[in-house]
C-alpha cells in the first residue's frame, strides 16, 4: 500500500493512463508517489526519465540519471545521451554513445547528429548510408534527408566534390538540400531551379493539411526564399535579393539560425552605406543559441563582418576587441588581422600597420601570400616603391607570374632601377625556361624582356633574347630587324651576315591603292582634291595644272529685326548711341521736370537752380576744389549738399542701375 491508502497498482494505472493522453506532468506526481514507498524502482525511475524528456525538461532527467546511476546502468545510454546532445553537450553525448556496450539502431542515429554537430561530415556520412543500406522503417526518407544534408555540408564548408548518392527529389527538404550542395559547387542556376522545385513541392505538402494556415505555409518557405535571395545575391542580383531577405525579416520565424543568416547577408549587401540598418540587423546574429544552430564558419564570417561594421561606424576600441577575439579562435587566419591593418590604416598609423603585417607573415609563412601583397600596398602609399618591391619578389608563390613581372618591371622602371627591371626578367625567364621552356608565357617573357632592352638602349643585352626569338621563328621579320640593329653596335660583320635574310625590296612591296587608303576609316589625314574653275576658260602655261581655289564659307544671313519695313531706307547712323547722331538735340525738358531738384534728398527746386552751374555764364567748366574759399562759404551759406557731377558717357558706354537702398530699422529689408 502506498501512503493516504493508495495502492501502487492503482498508482501505476494513473501512469498508464497519463501516458497514453499525454500528460506527463500529472505522471510525474504519480511516479513520485511510487518512488516513495521504494527509492529504487527501476520502471518507475526510466518512467521518469521519460516523462521529463516528454516535457522537455532534459536538466532533471539527467540528473534522475546522474543521481541513480549505479541502479540504471546501461538501461538508459541513449536516453542519457540524447538529454546531453539537447542540452548541447555535443562532446558529452558522443564519450556516452561510444561507451555505450551495444550500438543500436537508435544509438546510431543519435551518434550521426553528434557527429554533424561536431562537423565531422566523413564519419557522419558512412553512418547515415550503412543506416539506410540496412534498415527498412518508415524513416528512411528522414534518414535520406539528413545524408542530403551532410553532402551539402561538405560541398559548402569543405568544396568537396559532389557524389551520386542515389537520392531522390522526392519531398521539398531533399531539393533544399540538394540545391545547397549545388551552390557549394558554384552552379548557381541549377541551384536556383531546385528551391523553386522545392518551394512548389513545400505548398503541395501543406496545402493538404487543413489545419496549415498560409502564414504557417509562408513561415516554413522562409529557408527556401532566404537561400533563393543569397543564390541571387552571388549572381549580382542586389536589389531582389535584398528584398527578398526583407521580407524573410517580417515574418520573424522562430529559427534564429536563418534569421541571423539573413540578417548577416543583408549588411553585407549594405556595406558601408545605410549603416543605420545594419546596426538594427546586427543585433539578429546576437540571438540567443545562435552558436549552437550554425556551422563554425558561418560564426565566424558573422563575427568577421561585426568587425567590419564596428569599424565602418568608426568604434575603434570594438573593432580591435573583435578582431583580436577572432584572431585567437583562429590564429593562422589572415582575415582578423587584415582589418586591425586596416582599422590602423583609418587612424594613420601605416608603420604600425607594416609591423603587424611583418609579424603574422613570419608566424604563419603558409598565408603570407595575400599579407605581402597588402604590406607591399602600404609601402607604396608611403612612396617607398624599392620596399614594396622587395615584399613582392620575396612572394615564391607569385613572384614568377606575367602580371607580378609587370607590376616589378613598371615600379622598378618608375624608380629608374632598370637593372632591378633586368633582373626581374632575367630570373622569370629562367624559372619558366625549366619549368615550362617554349611556352607561350616563356616566349611572351622573352619577347617583352628584349623590347625593354631595347628601348633603354641595353642592344648588347637583348642580342641573346632576339637570337632565341629568331631562332624559333626565322620568318619573323620585325625581330630579325630588331637583331641587326643591335648587332650593327657591336658586331657590323654579323649584322651584314644577318642583313642576307631579310626578305627583297619587290616580295616587302604591296598593292595598295592610296586613295582608298586615304578614304578608309581610320585615316587621319585626307588629301583634298583641287576644285576645277568653272565659267571662263583660263590660259593655261605649260606644266601648269589646274588652278587651286579655296572654298569660301558660306556667310549666314544675319536675321533682322521685328519691325523692319523694307520699303524703309535704314538709318545711315543707326549703329551711333543716340547721342552722338546728327539729329539728337537733346532731351526735352517740361516744367514738372524743371522743379525736381537735382541734389541730395532734401534739396529745393530753386537752390538746385541757383546752384546749376550750366545757367552761370561766369562759373568756370569744372568744379570748385574741396579747399577753396567759394565752395565752403555756397556750403555754408545754403545748407545743402553739392549735387554730384557726372561723366560724359563714351561712344558704346552703358548705364548701370543703382541699387535699392534698405529700410533702416527693417528685420527684412528691401
């Protein structure tokens, strides 16, 4: 009998019966009762376990577990280690399975989770085909699925060729999949047309379910739309894409891995522009259990571009935290201490910056490729060309390519170091003539070496270069010109010897016919024909050809004006100022007119006349000096201001307007 006179029969049976309508909660009291009356009963214990791992509560089950170990033993292995890998105690729940006395089917499965978790994609991937080659349940469409998954995994993070597995395109999880594997390999059409298979199949499914709302419908499409939006976003597509991920965003889905993917995408897009909208978005990839939903790579790219944006916004001190965290996770990756370089770079400290660079690349020597070529970029922003040179030859995986030569022979070309240039070419030459002789690159070396010899004036140096071009090509009449010349410096003997193989004057000439030559396209220069006289016959001497006479330019008609009359004879002086033409007299002069005063404000009509200079016969023609003894005492005498004189206006001489004076005391003004 249990305690309050309960049987364990009749506890046993509440069990059974909250077991069978899902309430594992009321289980639970009931199975605490029976544990009671015996501590160690070990159905009631593994029911407990059970019902806790129903309710999600995988803490208290694994400590039901941990607390009675010794009386569960191996019963409860795979229990023990699914509340582990649901905890995300990945290392934890893969000691477990393997210690595990028999691997059983359900162990298995388990043990491929972990191993995916843990990106161990080889082992996971034999785990899953042995699974499905020798099982046969109603779950081997989500086994297939998940084998779909690893071979996608490993083609995205891993560039791991695909392989024919066999699997089907049967549901829309298996062309997810199968469309992600295709973007790993770089086909992104074929793996645009499988996430619209897949989204057609995915409404099929749902839209048979009565229950499935279109929202639901919409909420499960958002994996396939985000991964069509980043397939449009590697083919160039920007702005559908960021639409796409957009509305993604809007639905708010419950998965914070694809809502941190998209939003990760989006600031890319967004670069350094609409920085306010990437610092919303970040905030995204901060989710909660994010780490756990994610690939490591994913994380870091995330992290990478934090970085970024940190510095884009000009936060210094969070852009070194996070690029340093970065470089601690992974101390052989280039990508954390390019953007501390380039954040130094931002704050003018380039010798800082060249120092950094120096110190990873003698630490880590198998990525200093791309650290050089940035070291060289900032010796030349320094103007320190002979530094940047010494980088780039120091590159053995680069320092021999066509464009790397280029790019030494021009900066060496620009210090005048043609010696540098020489030895650049000089050793190019040589590596490739062991490695690759008579190649195309070879030969295009050699070729571009003794052009360069030649036009510094090095013709002894590029005799053995042109030699070797001759030899391959003894038709080749320009490098054969090009030898003589050099030799005619040093050897004139072997120039005349030479001389004998070029090719006569009669097989060098062409028909060409000249005046469609002249007439061509690209001609720059067209010789004009005379233009033949017409009208009189003019004697001609001699050896004389036809008279030559320039073309004359048309003159335009100049156009007259609105109220011409042409039964008018025009004004002989029409193009005289008025005041200058015989007929002016002047303009004519009213009563009005004569009373305005022609001073200051506040002058009189008849101080203006008195003080009219024209009107005295005895006032001299000019104006009285400031000192005289009659211009201080007209000043004093009558109050007002001289009026001011003006100058004749000259033949052509134009009128100014005077300005409008402001109203004092006025906010405005006029």
């Amino acid at each position: 009998m249990a305690s309050g006179g309960v049987s364990v029969a009749s506890l046993w049976t509440e069990v059974n019966r909250c077991g069978q309508n899902g309430d594992f909660t009321r289980a639970l009291k009931a199975l605490s009762k029976i544990l009671h009356e015996n501590r160690e009963d070990v159905t009631a214990l593994q029911c407990k376990i059970v019902c806790h791992v129903q309710n999600g509560s995988f803490k208290e089950a694994l400590n039901v577990m941990n607390t009675h170990s010794k009386v569960l033993g191996s019963d409860v292995v795979f229990e023990k280690a699914y509340c582990e890998y649901r905890l995300n105690r990945v290392e934890s729940a893969l000691k477990t399975i393997e210690s595990a006395p028999e691997q059983t089917d359900k162990l298995k499965e388990l043990y491929g989770q972990v191993l995916y978790r843990l990106e161990r994609y080889n082992e996971c991937k034999s785990v899953y085909t042995d699974l499905i080659r020798n099982s046969q349940d109603e779950y081997e469409e989500e086994r297939k699925t998940n084998l779909a998954a690893v071979v996608a995994a490993m083609s995205q993070w891993e560039k791991a060729p695909l392989e024919d597995l066999g699997l089907p395109d049967s549901t829309y999880e298996l062309c997810y999949n199968t469309s992600c594997a295709l973007i790993g390999q770089g086909q992104l059409t074929e793996a645009f047309n499988k996430l619209r298979q897949a989204e057609e199949l995915c409404r099929l499914s749902l839209a048979d379910d009565s229950d499935v709302t279109e929202e639901d419908i919409e909420s499960e499409l958002a994996v396939i739309h985000s991964q069509m939006a980043y397939v449009m976003q590697l083919q160039g597509r920007t702005d559908e894409a960021l639409q796409l991920y957009n509305q993604v965003i809007k639905l708010k889905p419950s998965d914070v891995g694809l809502l941190a993917v998209t939003a990760n995408n989006i600031i890319t897009i967004n670069k350094d522009q609409n920085v306010f909208d990437s610092k919303k978005k970040v905030k995204l990839t901060n989710a909660e259990g994010v780490e756990y939903k994610l690939a490591k790579k994913q994380l870091q790219t995330i992290d990478l571009n934090k970085a970024l944006l940190a510095m884009y916004t000009n936060q210094a001190d969070q852009c070194r935290k996070l690029s340093s965290s970065l470089q601690s996770q992974n101390p052989g990756h280039p990508r954390p201490v390019l953007i501390q370089v380039a954040q130094l770079c931002r704050e003018k400290q380039h010798s800082r910056a060249i120092e950094l660079l120096q110190q990873f690349s003698e630490q880590h020597p198998e990525s200093a490729s791309g650290i050089k070529l940035t070291m060289a970029q900032l010796y030349l922003i320094q103007a320190h060309v002979t530094k940047a040179c010494d980088v780039l030859r120091s590159i053995e995986e680069f320092k021999h390519k066509p464009g790397m030569v280029s790019a030494l022979v021009t900066m060496y070309s620009h210090e005048e170091d043609i010696d540098g240039a020489i030895d650049v070419f000089k050793q190019a030459i040589e590596h490739y003539q062991s490695e690759q002789p008579g190649s195309a690159t070879h030969l295009a070396l050699v070729r571009e070496a003794a052009n360069f010899k030649l036009k510094y004036g090095r013709k002894k140096e590029a005799i053995s270069d042109l030699e070797q071009l001759w030899k391959r090509n003894t038709k080749d009449v320009h490098t054969l010109a090009q030898l003589i010349s050099a030799y005619s410096l040093v050897d004139t003997n072997k120039a005349k010897s030479l001389s004998k193989h070029l090719p006569s004057a009669d097989t060098m000439s062409f028909n060409v016919d000249v005046d469609e030559l002249e007439n061509s396209h690209g001609a720059t220069y067209v010789r004009k024909k005379a233009a033949k006289v017409t009208g009189e016959n003019l004697p001609k001497e001699q050896g004389q050809g036809e008279i030559e006479i320039k073309k004359k330019k048309k003159k335009k008609k100049g156009k007259l004006p609105k109220n011409y009359d042409s039964k008018v004879t025009p004004d002989p002086e029409r193009w005289l100022p008025m005041k200058e033409r015989t007929y002016y007299r002047g303009k004519k002069k009213g009563k009005k007119k004569e009373q305005i005063g022609k001073g200051t404000q506040g002058a009189t009509a008849g101080a203006s006349s008195e003080l009219d200079a024209s009107k005295t016969a005895s006032s001299p023609p000019t104006s009285p000096r400031p000192g005289s003894a009659s211009g201080s005492s007209a000043a004093a005498g009558s109050s007002v201001a001289p009026p001011r004189q003006q100058k004749p206006a000259s033949s052509g001489a134009t009128r100014k307007k005077a300005p409008a004076k402001k109203k004092k005391g006025g906010k405005g003004g006029w």
